[in-house]
C-alpha cells in the first residue's frame, strides 16, 4: 500500500508552512503529497489559503522522487483548458509525478463560489459540466492532433496544446467520490485512479466491486484503474493521547469513536491505525490520503512515519 498524505489548503497553509512541510513529508519516506483546491471554508473564520497550482509548481521543484497531486481541482471556478496546461507543465517540470483530480465543484462550497463570484449550479448541472470539463482535459491531454468540441459549457475548436505532454497520456487522472453510478461512471470511462471519500471496508468493497463492473463495460481493464481513498484520521501515541483527540472532535462533532469509524476516519493507536489500514487493503485499497490537520506538528508526523508507515508499505 502507498501512503500519501493531504493537506487542506484552506486551513492555514502559506509558504513558511509549506515550505517547511513538504521536504519533510519527502524525507519521511510518504509516497505522495495532494492539496485540495480551496478559497475559504464554508464558514468563517477565513485563514491563509495558499494557491493550489503555484504550490504545487513549489513542490515539483523541491521534490524529487514522490508523487503530488491536486485533491482534487474544480470545474466550477477554473476552466479546464487552463486545468489541463497547467497539469501537464507541472507533470513535465516534476519528471512525471503528478497526479490530476478534477472534480465537479464542492457542494458544500457554495459560499467560496459566492464569494469570487462563480457558479456553483445545481448538482445535475454541476455533474454535467464536470463530464464536460473531463473530455476536454483528458481529449487535450491523449490527443496528438487538433481537438474539436462543441458542449453546453466547454468549446474547443481545433485546439492543441504545445508543448506536448511529455507523458504520452498526460498526468494521470484521479476521479474523486462515493457515487456508485453516476461517479463511478466517470472513473470507469476517464479514470486512471479512483479515489472514496470516508468510506469503511465493507462501503470499499462494494463500490469496488461496483467500480469493476463498470470498467469491464466500457471495455477496459479493470486493474488499469488504481483504486485509493481519501481518510480522517484521529492519531495517539497511547490511548490517553487518542481519547484527548477525540475530546477535542467532540467540541464540534458529538458522534463517538465507533460512529466515526463506521463513517470511515481512522482513530487509534500506531497498531490500531495500521489494522484498520489492513482491513481496507483487504477490500481492494491500494493507496490512502490521510488528511494531516496540523501543520506544524512535524514531531507528530515523524513519530507517524516512523510508526506507521513502514508497516502500511508492507501491507499487499
């Protein structure tokens, strides 16, 4: 299994942070680091929020051997010919490093859409523009020649971007969420990786499942789509540090320890985080985000990487 952290730019990140935490989180041995691509939360108060792509351009030149990615990048505020220039340079610049989520637009992020002033639409629209935005990101990336399209949304006319990917297929593409039809669709017909939200094993392997069905549909190898899964995670030394985690959660989030797990966050102790890592690598997991809240907290990470991610490394 592959163990990559996530950082959610909109709380607090800013370039003393990130450049502090990314040659850290490379020199602990993590596989990959993605940032999500945010303005503000959803309610106040509004904290430092570092631009997803500039970062990310920092990142590709200060790394060398894991992989970034975007976790993932909207539709709804950035156009995806901009999207799809902007990844495959990034990809170059990284030798190949990057991976490329797109997704629809947050739907719990409609007051950053307000805000600057882009429109979130309704979930059928929003899903439509999504695919849209999809076969022209992915058309403009695995296509030599000119590419013509003519959408509600999205218009390319004879189109081309230079240079070219130097990948042959661009970055790859990271499809994110839980829908088991209409999303899993999109992964199956556009994904080279699928990543859950929040889900437990048996939630994981069933969409998994779902996820293999559809891929065989539209005549692709199923193997070929790389299957992960964004996680929370509440994280001790001992029980006394996780129970004082969980305390704190329970300010703002009244559900217990059992009702979290059951949603899909990770809790527990360094054995207990890598048993229920194993659990999901038994159902078809084959890489994890682990949201990392504190970002000043680089002793907690290298005691978590040192306790927890050689035995994750080795799970199959």
């Amino acid at each position: 299994m592959k163990l990559n952290l996530q950082v959610e730019g909109q709380r607090g990140l800013n370039w003393t942070r990130w450049q502090k935490f990314v040659p850290a989180v490379e020199a602990m041995g993590f596989d990959g680091l993605f940032r999500s691509d945010h303005f503000v939360e959803n309610n106040p108060p509004d904290r430092d929020s570092l631009e997803m792509w500039v970062s990310l351009t920092w990142a590709a030149c200060n790394t060398k051997r894991m992989r970034i990615g975007s976790l993932v990048s909207p539709v709804s505020f950035r156009h995806p010919v901009h999207t799809a220039r902007m990844a495959k340079d990034v990809d170059d610049l990284s030798g190949g490093r990057l991976t490329l989520g797109v997704g629809a637009g947050w739907g719990g992020g409609v007051r950053e859409h307000s805000m600057f002033g882009f429109d979130l639409l309704d979930t059928r629209e929003r899903f439509l523009r999504w695919q849209e935005g999809l076969e022209v990101i992915t058309r403009l990336l695995r296509e030599p020649g000119p590419v013509n399209f003519e959408g509600k949304y999205f218009q390319l006319r004879d189109a081309v971007l230079y240079p070219r990917p130097q990948r042959p297929r661009g970055p790859d593409i990271l499809i994110g969420g839980n829908g088991p039809h209409k999303v899993l669709e999109v992964a199956a017909k556009y994904g080279d990786e699928w990543n859950a939200i929040f889900r437990s094993p048996a939630q994981f392997r069933e969409l998994n499942a779902e996820l293999d069905t559809l891929a065989r549909a539209q005549g692709r190898d199923p193997k070929k789509i790389q299957r992960s899964q964004m996680k929370g995670m509440l994280f001790g030394r001992d029980d006394a540090a996780v129970e004082r985690q969980l305390a704190a959660r329970q300010q703002t989030d009244s559900r217990t320890k059992q009702e979290l797990l059951a949603w899909g966050m990770l809790i527990g102790t360094p054995d207990e985080i890598v048993d229920q890592l194993g659990e999901l690598s038994e159902a078809g997991m084959q890489q994890v985000m682990i949201q990392w809240a504190d970002l000043e907290d680089l002793d907690g990470l290298e005691y978590f990487s040192r306790s927890v991610l050689p035995q994750a490394q080795a799970l199959a």
